[in-house]
C-alpha cells in the first residue's frame, strides 16, 4: 500500500513538475503595442500647387508676364457661391440658354441651430481628415545632381511581409571610404546577403548604415537592402531616408494588401446570357399596378431574369412570380433606403436599375449595354427614358468640386453636360450622372451605396458620393418607356396616386440633415450648389 | 388684306432666317471622343522585388553570403497549399498545440464542371485587372547625377483642372543654351506666365520645350510650368517625362477627385448619446422566442436604440416596438444577404452588429466601444461573447494573403492571433477579423458589405473582403451573452430548432460558386486557405 502510494505520489509530483516546465518554457510572445490613436498630424500643404510661387531672392528681378488663359485656369483660394447674372430676358430663355444658378447649402438648417450644426461638422470632418491621410499624398522633391539612385515610386510590401527595395545605387565620385545610410519609421531595414568588403551596421533596425571603400561591392550589397513592416497597418506607407555625404533622398514604401478581387460567374460560354449577367432591380411605392406593368413588360423579352423589388408601402400587397424577390421595409422608410436594400439583394455580376413605373419595349436591348461593360472599363451606363410625348432623356450631368475654405465648406457644380464620346460605341459617352435607368458593376454600385438618409427626392447624390470610383457613361440607343405622368384634367388621381404625391413631394422634413441640401452641407462637406 | 399677307409673309421669312443664323452661329462644341475600351496592357512587373537580383557583367564576381534569416522571408514564386505536418499525436494535442491545416480550394468543383470554371475565373480575372492598373503602381527609379530637379511624390489635379507642377529646376553646368522639355499623354502642357529671355515651344500641347541662354531665368519659368488635364477619367494618373540634353526623369501626376467626406450627424455635444450615434443590426430565422430575448434585453440598457432586423423566416411574425425597424425578405434568401440588408438601411455614424441568439447584460457597455471608434483610427472593435458555461470567446483571427501562381490563384492564412496591443486601451488589440459582435463605422462597413452569394455558414468572409480596408481592433471588456446553444439530452428540441438546424447546417449546395470554397476560388481567386 505504501509503495502504491508513494508511487503515485511521484507521477502526481513528475507530473506537475514537467507541467510547469512546459508552461515556463513556452515560447511567449512579446505583444508591441501600437498607437492608433486619433490626432492632428501635419496637414499637406495641398494648396502649394495651386498658387503662383512667391519668387526668391535670385529670381525676384526677373520680369514676366501672365498668361491670363492659363492663370485663369489655376484654383482660387476658396470657391464662391455664385451663379451666372444676365443673360437675355426672353421667353423660353432658360430653355434655350439654360443660367447657372448658386444655392447655398447652409439655409437647410434654421438659424438657431445652424452654429451647432457647423461646430459639429467641423469636429467630423477633421476626424476624416485624420483618418484619411496618408504619406504617399505628401510631396517629394528629387534633389538635383544627386549621387544617389533611389525608386520614386512602385515600391510596396504587404503588412507585416518583406521585400528588396529595388533601384538603390551610388554613383559618387572617387573617395576613400563610401557611406550610406537608410531611415524608416514603419519597419526594419536589412541585408537579404552580406557582400564581401562592406561594413552593416543596424541590419534589423530603423536606422541601417552600410560603408565600402570599394563603390562596386557597395552598389553590390545596395542589391540586397530589404525592408519588412513591423508596425501593422492595413493600409499606409513608410517614407525612408537615404543618405549619403552631403546628399539625401526620401522616398516612399506603400504598406497595404493587394486589392482581393471580387469575381463573379458569369454563365456559359457564348451570346451573353442576360439571366446569368443581370439582376433588375427597382423600389416601389403604393403603385401595384405601374409594378405589374413593368413586371409583364420585361417578362415579355426576359423571362428568366431575376427582378428584386424594395417595397415600403404602408398595406404590402404580395408581388409574386418565379425570379421575382419582394422585400417588405418599414412603412415609409424612404426612397434612397429602398434602393440601397435593393441593391444590396444582388448576386450577378450586373445590375440594371429601373423605377417602378418604367415599361419595357422592343428597343430595351439589355444585351447592347452588357456589350458596353464588358467591352470597356466603365462602371455603369446610362440608357435613355421615353416619355409618352416621345420625348426621350438622358439625363447626362457632369460634377465637379471646387475646394473653398476648410470652414465654410466646398462648391459642387453639376452641368448638363458629358465629356467624351466613346470609341467604338458612337452613341455612348462618358459623363458623371446620368438617368435612373441604368446597368452597372454590382460590386462598384454596393461600394457607393445609396444613403438611406435620403428618405424622399434624390437622385445625382448616388452619383456625388460616387465621384472618383464610378467611371460613367450613357449610351442614347437603349430606350425604356416612362409610363404617362400627365395628368389630364378631366382625368382624376386615382387614391394611391394622391397618396404617392404626398410622399414623393413632400413638405419640408423636420430632420434638417436628412434632407438634400442639409445632407450636402453636413455629410458631404458643401457650402454651394450650382446648376444649370 | 394682299398687303397684310405680305407683312405676314416678311415677318415668317425674317424669322426663319433669324432662327437659321441663330443656329448657324451656335458655338458647337466639338467633343474628343476617348478610348476605355479594355486592353491588355503592360502587366506590371511585381516581382521584382521579390526575388534576389541577378548580378550584371561588373557585379558578378563580388563575393556574397545569403542571409537566410532576411532572405528567408521574401516571397517565394508562388504559394504552395501546406499546412504543418507532424507534430505531438497526443489526446488534446490539437488544443494545446493547433496545427495549421491546408485546404485546396478547387475541391468545391466537380472534376466535370472545374477546367470550366478555371477558365471562366480566368477571363474574369483579367477584366479586373485591366481596370485595377494604374500608371500610380509602376516602378520609377531615379537617376543619379541628375541636373533635373522635379517633383516625384504627392502632384495631384482634379479631372480636367489645371496645376502648376511644382518643384521643377534645372542644376546645370554652364553652358550656352539650356534646353529642357516636358511630355504628358493625358493632359496638356502649358506656362502661366511668360518669363523674359525664355523661349516655348509647344505650349497648350502634349510636348513643351523650354529655351533659354540665362539658367535663372529659365529656372524662374520652370516655376509656372502648369499641366491641364484633357482626357476624362475619374481616377487615374499621366506619367510625364522630364528631360534636358543627356539626362531625362519620369514622374506622376495623379488625375482625380478628392475624397468626398461622408460625415454622420452626432447629436448633441456632451456624453455619447448612444440613440443617436448607434444602430443595432441583426438577422433572423425562425427564431422569434430569442430574438424577443435580445430585443427585451437592449430594451433594459438601452430604450431607445434603433434596431433594424432582416428577417427570412417562411411565415414571418410581426416584430414591433419603437425604434424597432422590421424588414421582410424571401424565404430562405440567406444569411450574408440578410445582413446586407439589415447595414444598408442604417443612418447612424455606428453599428452594432449581433446575433439573434445573445443577450445584453451589465456588461454590455457600448459607450466603451464608442469610446474606442471615437478616439482611434479603428473602423471596427469587436467585443466578446460569453457562452452559458462561462467561457468569453473574442474570436480574434489575423489574414494574410500569399500571391501564388496565376492561372493557380492565391494562399490564404488565417490564424487565431492579433498583431499589437492598442496604446491606451490596453483591454484592446489590432487584429484583422473578429467575433460577431462588434460596433462599425457604417459608411466602412457598407462600404465592404456583405455578399449575398453566401447563404448559409459563413462569418470571416466578410473581413477577407475588409482586407486593406478595415482597421480592426478587438476589446475582451465589453461582453454580451450568448443564448445557450448546449443540446441538453432530454430536452427535446423545438420544431423551429429542428428546421433552424436543417437550414444552418446544410448538406452541400448545388450552386458551386456559392459555397463559402467556392466563392473563395472563384470571387476571390484563391487556390488554399490555411488556418489552424
């Protein structure tokens, strides 16, 4: 018994012993910490390139003069909020030379709560501007006569990965001893390989120095300098210093993923397969009949594709069928809202956008716009909407920003206008906005979003919050039908329209942000609108 | 009367003639037509600095020693799908000691239906690629000894604005004319003002040359040099070459819009007004009795959060209350589609995404996560999840991608790890995917979403397709219950349990591209995830 027990005693004292041991020797990681916290950094003097440069001392007396068509062009300080005055005081006027007419954003909100709304937005945007810089937007200029060679641009790691800066040489003139020296602030420099008659010394650091007196093994041994990351970011940049006696350069490593693609299936080989390509989607709104309508239009030429409709209507009637998805929303949860449900439902790689009340005809050719997003690079393309007078719209706009004052706010200007026609496709163009029918990349269109703030009118907002990532076009030769919006006299409104028209054109909302103006000033950072 | 038609007739001829000179004298505009027709392109060479070097004629006889500890973490030419083999066969071995496992993703394919498949990816994948390539990307060495002083980081214009390219001079050696031209492809060339005893040539064009006997001067004009950009695209960049007798330089100017910021009303100043600054997103499926649980629990903390629920269930019950937003979806549509939905419809700065199944407790504190998201560069914070036994798990799991082959696609590494501790918030770490339960930035959570072609299992997809995009951060102090999940074994399950199972714990799909391997094959272009 005794025996038995010491023995087991023993295993249980092994056993605990060889525990800690175990647990003691377990290779602990040491964690870093890292700061992420939000705070004012050095804010790039974007507008340097924007003023006439002050001349210094050498150039002060040599005379010039402006080129007015040329620095007329160059960005003012701060955008105005004005319009275009004049013009001829006919009828019909603004039809035939449609004026540019400014609206400032900030009357959205009333007078008592406009300084709040302003202390606010000031306090978000400096929070996006912290958090959208980056050192790759920072300026850089090459010294001249440098006897360093350096990459100037291309260079990127993954976090936390490695790789060989590529380009790096001196071509300096006959010296007794060479010297070079790197500094990063994001990672660690190094030596993949040690060259035979060159000194390293901080290889693992973020301050590496590497001497020869011989230039040939130095330049050799320049082959083999590595960077790794070792401060996570999942998307930033490293800028280094590389110096030399009497010379410096800095340039910049790009830490960040690579874009993971975002493929879709397309469907078998050959004529393009419209079901297998393109979801329809659409919102409606208290008009069953103007949705059946389009339903048994498109069913007419599409039979199989899938239709998703966003419904907030107050008494949801059931919208039924194969390849039809309804979706029920809270009553008046709005417009915007309905359409960023819809979109959100899409698994095709393309999306078509209709309203409710659109019919399809014989020249609804979805095949012709698939045509033109397979065969460029453009995100999303415009059709062209008849109205029963025969008078067809494609709503072509372009947008642009004009910087104003960081307190105030920027100019957006929107113009009926486009850009370019496209070759190869003569009835095609390039623009910024275009018309509420429309075949897209679904990927992109879910990137941008339609802002579920918007709950009644709004439309180029889509195309405003996509600026920069939306390459548009529109295209004249692919016509929906508009179901007749006149309304005859002698014709009374029907419940639902009469219900509809107090939704779509609604009084002033209480919400004073969540309008499109409101929206425009806080969200978007705008003081001004033009338009023509 | 004759002489009445008469007038009439002149008035009609007058201003027929009137309205056909009107015309005539209309300015056209003649529009460029432009080329975004995709092509295959130079594919940037990215490997360059991935591999070591070749040495060339004057290098070759250096002497070197690899370093295996910095050469061993360059990439290699492609990944290799393994995981970790070997290893202690002991009973509780894969907890104490994880292995990394490896898993071939072409598997989710029949054999019949993958040479398709492959292909198919194939094709898609080059169409990202062509649209994703940016002159941005290329790698530009600087030469040494370069007389040329010039911009090479951070020159930027807005489409088809103007600039003044700042940075430009020229160091040179005494001579009797100084020479110096510029080239652009997308943009035109141009000087602000006219410097005195400077010729230019080509000025308005894609080639402008600058002449001058006195090197101040010349370097004066240099400074009012200006770039217009001419041909419409939302997002790209012109390399311009820079050049003097002997010598010649390349950088890039970027040609596109800023960032339109995309700020959130905050509510009034003071405490974090949680109403205000969060909405709690969750989805649901046959199971009423819990999410009820959920809603009653939020209800005792907070009374007032919007709560926006998707719902697929086969006979959706009424889910009401206030601040309580109800959508209904097709049967069965599936759960990143749900969750899609329920983001898409949110209007607050914040989200709080949770499952159906947990409960809130005292310890549920979101000002806490608030807080974090507030003072940090952090997109997204997860909290933890405790489970009826006690154990909180925070599901913290670090991503990275290996670039393989091409026709093979790439390696994913997933591995139960964080990469720093957050400076400030010691509780909190920086990882790249976490549990399900967390609070967002809305516009970068919508902005990644969730795609619906993921109906059933699924959950770090979601921060695979965040990659590069989500700042991730994980906090254990901030914890929510977990309804329990233990199958008690004489408790017998309830009918909505039972279906709940068949649906969360399917048998294989039919639709290939649309299972979690599937979608990463394809969408993605994996080839192998390894995770441990």
């Amino acid at each position: 018994m005794r025996s038995l027990r010491k023995t087991v005693l023993l295993a249980i004292v092994a056993s605990v012993v060889l525990v800690v041991a175990l647990l003691h020797s377990w290779p602990t990681r040491a964690y870093t910490t890292v700061d992420v916290r939000q705070r004012p950094g050095p804010i790039v003097e974007r507008h340097l390139e924007e003023r006439l440069p002050e001349p210094d001392q050498r150039s002060a007396n040599i005379p010039y003069r402006l080129k007015e068509s040329v620095a007329g062009l160059l960005a003012r300080n701060g955008c105005v909020c004005e319009g275009e005055s004049g013009g001829v005081n006919l009828p019909f006027a603004q039809l035939l030379f449609p004026r540019v007419s400014a609206h400032p954003l900030h009357t959205a909100f009333d007078a008592s709560e406009l300084e709040e709304m302003k202390r606010r937005r000031a306090k978000e945007f400096q929070g996006f501007q912290m958090r959208s810089q980056t050192p790759v937007d920072m300026l850089i200029v090459a010294e001249a006569n440098n006897p360093l060679q350096y990459p100037t641009q291309g260079v990127e790691v993954r976090p936390l990965k490695t790789i060989l800066i590529p380009g790096l040489a001196l071509q300096d003139l006959p010296r007794e001893l060479y010297t070079v020296n790197f500094t990063s602030t994001l990672g660690a420099l190094n030596v993949a390989a040690e060259v035979e008659g060159v000194k390293v010394k901080g290889d693992g650091e973020m301050h590496m120095t590497l001497m020869s007196s011989l230039l040939p093994n130095l330049n050799r041994q320049l082959q083999f300098v590595s960077y790794t990351n070792t401060l996570f970011h999942p998307s930033t940049a490293d800028t280094v210093q590389f110096e030399t006696e009497g010379h410096q350069a800095m340039f910049t490593i790009k830490i960040r993923h690579r874009v993971t693609p975002k493929l879709y299936n397309t469907g078998p080989k050959g004529e393009y397969n419209i079901s297998a390509l393109v979801t329809i989607a659409t919102k409606t709104f208290l008009r069953y009949d103007k949705l059946q309508d389009l339903i048994d239009s498109v069913r007419r030429y599409y039979p199989t594709v899938t239709i998703v409709i966003a419904d907030d209507s107050e008494n949801p009637k059931t919208v039924s069928g194969p390849y039809i998805e309804h979706y029920i929303m809270p009553f008046g949860k709005g417009w915007f809202a309905g359409r960023n449900l819809a979109v959100s439902q899409v698994t095709t790689k393309y999306l078509l956008w209709v309203d409710d009340d659109f019919i399809f005809t014989a020249n609804t050719k979805l095949e012709k716009l698939v045509d033109v997003l397979e065969k460029t690079t453009l995100d999303l393309v415009g059709g062209a909407v008849r109205e029963a007078t025969g008078y067809t719209a494609t709503y072509r706009q372009t947008i642009s920003i004009e910087p104003g004052e960081e307190e105030e706010g920027d100019c957006l200007h929107m113009r009926r206008a486009f850009h370019h026609i496209i070759q190869g496709f003569p009835n095609c163009v390039v623009t910024d906005g275009v018309i509420n029918f429309f075949l897209a990349r679904t990927d992109k269109v879910q990137q941008v979003g339609f802002d579920p703030r918007l709950a009644r009118v709004a439309h180029l907002e889509f195309f405003i919050d996509g600026l920069g990532s939306l390459h548009v076009g529109s295209c004249d030769d692919v016509i929906v039908n508009h179901a007749t919006k006149i309304k005859l006299p002698w014709v009374s409104q029907s419940e639902s329209d009469k219900t509809y028209a107090k939704f779509r054109y609604p009084p002033a909302s209480s919400d004073a942000t969540h309008t499109k103006n409101g929206l425009l000033y806080f969200k978007n950072h705008f003081q001004c609108l033009t338009h023509n």
